[in-house]
C-alpha cells in the first residue's frame, strides 16, 4: 500500500452549492446502508475466510446457542418429588380427586413455561449487540474520511436498533404468555393421561410377568407328595401353637383347683364370698363419701363437677382414677397446626402413581412448548429487530442527516488526514523534481 492511497484522494471541491452537498451526503448514506445489507444477507465477502462475520453470525446465536440451551432445559432441574407431592395435594383440596386434578398439571407447567422466557430475551439481545457490531464493522472508502459523518450515522443507527428491540422483547413475552394462557391439552403431539396411563399399565404388567415367569421357574412338586417351603413353614407354625395351648390348658386347671373355690363357685355364690363382696362394697361407699367430702373442699369448678358426677361416672371411681383421667385429657389436647406444613413420609401407592403421571405429562406438553418457542423466537427476531431495522436504517439517515445547515460538518475532513494528506503530496512532489534531475544528469553524462 503506498503513501497516497493511505490518506485517499482529495474530496470532490464541492464549493458552496448545498444541494451539491445534500447529494453527497445521500449517496454516502446509499453505499452504507447497501454494505449494511449486504453484510446481514452474506453477500459482503471482504476480509478472510477463518470465521464467521455478518449474518451468519445472527443464524448461529439462534440456531446453535439459542435452540440448544431451550432443548437442553429439563423440568426435573429444579421440580423434587416433594414439589410435585405438594401440588397435587393443593389442587385436591378438602377432598381427594378420585382422578388426577387437572389444577396441579397446569400450576406446575406454567412454573416450567416462565423458565423460557430469560433465554428468549437474551437471544434478542445477543443478536442487537451483534447488529451494533456490524454497524462498527461496514467499511465504506469514501465514507472513512468523514469522521463527523460517521459517527453520526452509527448513532442514528444504534437508536434505530433500541428502538426495534423494544417491541422485539415485548412480543417475545406476548408469545410466552399466550403459552402461560392456555394449557392445550388437545395439542397433535401431547401424550395425554389417558396414553400416559395406559404406558404406565402396559409398564406395570410387563414387570408382573416377568416376576410371574421367574416363580414358574422355581420347581414345585406337589403331585409328588412335595410341600412348598410356605406350606411347610404354616405347617410347622400351627403345630407350635396346638403344642402351646395343650401345655397351657392342664396348668390352669391345676390352678384353679389349688384355690380352693373354683370359678363355679363364685359365680353361684358361697357365704364366705357374699361376706367379702359386703366389706368391699362398704369400703367403697366411705371412699366416695370422702371424695365428695374432698371436691367440696376444694372447691372445683361445676364443669369438672359435671365430669366426674354420679351422672356421668359410677360411684365406684377413686380420686385416684379422677387424677388420671385428668391429666390424661390434658395429654390427649389437640395440638395448633405449624405456620408451614409440608408433606412427610413415604407417598402411598396412589400417591407415586400421581406423581409418575404428572411426570410424564409435564415432559410431554413442556416438549410440545419449546418446539413451539424454538420455532417462534427466531422467527420474531429476525422479522422485528434485524428485517425491520433494515428497513428504517435508511429512511432515519435521511431523516436525521438530510439537513442544509449540518452538511458542511458532516462534510468536514478530519485535521489530522487533511494535513498528512498535503505532507504526503509536498513529498511526491519533491520526489519527482529529484528523479527529473538525476534523469538529466544521466542523460548528459
């Protein structure tokens, strides 16, 4: 590269005609929004060949970052067993559903459905600051000169793209809300519960058989005169018992005869038995009459009295028994339930199946969402924020730019390559009057 083409030609005297200028100023903004364009659509080939640049950038944050990071997000990162337990039991209520409660599907979808939202605007704004990238990037020859001008139009394009990208995040969040919205059960690719169920069945008689082929494995012979070890075992255990209870049975009735008076007698009655049951009624009768004696004494409340009365209890209680039953009523109170009551213990056989349910549909219909978000963010991003900004880059130039009394700043050449530039072409001079000379100086010697 030689001196002269490193600072360019002078510009074009354009004098004072204005209209001169504006056209200038035009057909510079023509050639940067055409490299603009360009560049985006491929066809802006100037530079090497050892990575991607311009548009193909944009297709690989959406195509290989974007899609990617969604397909690989699963439900189960942060959902626990215990989450899924607990939602179901919020969505039955009072009562148990005799089904599955369609509430706990749709509460814990929507939480998986919110999670798409942050990668979906970050791809919009990975792709923004690819585009601010771009504008930074377009190189126009004629264009490099003008500082003033350059500036200016990657400002003017900078707004243009924050401009787009507004509306670009809005109708992102409108797409993930109408899949907030409604939960489309009905959707071509959902597995619904009754396929779920019915894999779930065909799982379960899978295993039964396969435990049913390994006990026909085993050898039973009881046409032979072979028990099985079950058999055997009750077999063994009964005798135990009839053996236990032949034992125990002569040893009580050995018993009862050493008393004295068997069990017969007492029932019929003797004079010595009546005597006893005399005494012991009697004793009683004074231990009441002491209690009541005690209660007056003490001066219990009238509810305890009502307990403990005639009416409710038989003469025969002592204040022992009254003791105890009192502190066991205090022991039996109802204790208030903590602020917050999570689920604990092993879930119950209809509880896993729930749960396995709600597993198997919430990865169906949250496959059935990421297609539909990986197919409708790059498509939003690409029309409102890339298509659309090449469609107002242009127009807001003119817009901003097209103006008489800025053109002559726009047009003004930077100092510094002004000056070089006449340095430079002091020194081509005097370089050509030295080979003129020694041109001479060869021909007469």
């Amino acid at each position: 590269m030689c001196i002269r083409d490193r600072y360019g030609d002078a510009p074009v005297d354009l004098g004072s005609d204005q209209t001169a200028k504006g056209l200038y100023v035009l057909a510079l903004i023509n050639k940067f929004c055409a490299a603009l364009n360009e560049m985006i659509t491929g066809r802006y080939v100037r530079g090497g060949y050892g990575e991607l640049t311009g548009g193909a950038r944009i297709a690989y944050i959406l195509n290989d970052i974007f899609k990617k990071t969604i397909v690989a997000l699963d439900p189960f990162d942060i959902l626990t067993d215990e989450a899924i337990r607990t939602a179901i039991r919020n969505a039955s209520g009072i009562s148990h559903a005799l089904f599955l409660p369609e509430g706990a599907f749709e509460n814990l979808i929507r939480q998986q459905i919110v999670r798409l939202l942050e990668p979906s605007l970050e791809a919009s704004h990975l792709v923004f600051e690819e585009l601010r990238r771009m504008v930074l990037t377009v190189k126009v020859p004629d264009l490099a000169r003008y500082d003033v001008l350059s500036q200016r139009i990657a400002q003017v394009v900078d707004v243009v793209l924050q401009r787009c990208l507004i509306p670009t995040d809005q109708m992102i969040k409108s797409l993930i809300e109408i899949e907030l919205g409604f939960v489309n059960t009905d959707h071509p690719d959902f597995v619904g519960a009754t396929a779920s169920l019915l894999a779930m069945t065909a799982e379960d008689e899978a295993n039964a058989s396969d435990r049913e082929s390994v006990a026909r494995a085993r050898p039973i012979r009881q046409a032979d005169g072979f028990k099985t070890d079950q058999e055997e075992t009750k077999d063994k255990n009964t005798a135990a018992q009839l053996k236990k209870t032949k034992t125990a049975q002569p040893e009580l009735l050995k018993e009862e005869d050493q008393k004295g008076n068997s069990i017969w007698s007492y029932i019929w009655g003797s004079s010595k038995k009546a005597d006893e049951l005399e005494v012991k009624l009697n004793s009683r009768v004074q231990k009441d009459k002491k209690l009541e004696q005690e209660l007056e004494n003490n001066e219990l409340s009238m509810s305890r009295l009502h307990l403990f009365s005639t009416e409710t209890y038989p003469k025969q209680f002592d204040l022992a028994f009254i003791q105890r039953n009192a502190e066991a009523r205090v022991a039996t109170r109802l204790q208030a339930p903590p602020k917050m009551i999570k689920v604990e213990g092993n879930p119950r056989q209809r509880e896993r199946l729930e749960m396995e349910l709600v597993k198997k549909l919430l990865v169906s219909y949250f496959d059935v969402v990421k297609k539909n978000i990986n197919d409708s963010v790059p498509k939003t991003i690409i029309t409102m924020l890339v298509n659309n900004a090449r469609t107002m880059c242009e127009r807001e130039l003119v817009l901003s730019l097209y103006k008489g009394d800025a053109l002559d700043e726009l047009l003004s050449e930077n100092a510094y390559i002004v000056k070089a530039r006449e340095t430079t072409r002091k020194q081509l001079v005097s370089l050509h009057k030295s080979l003129s000379i020694l041109a001479e100086f060869e021909s007469k010697y």
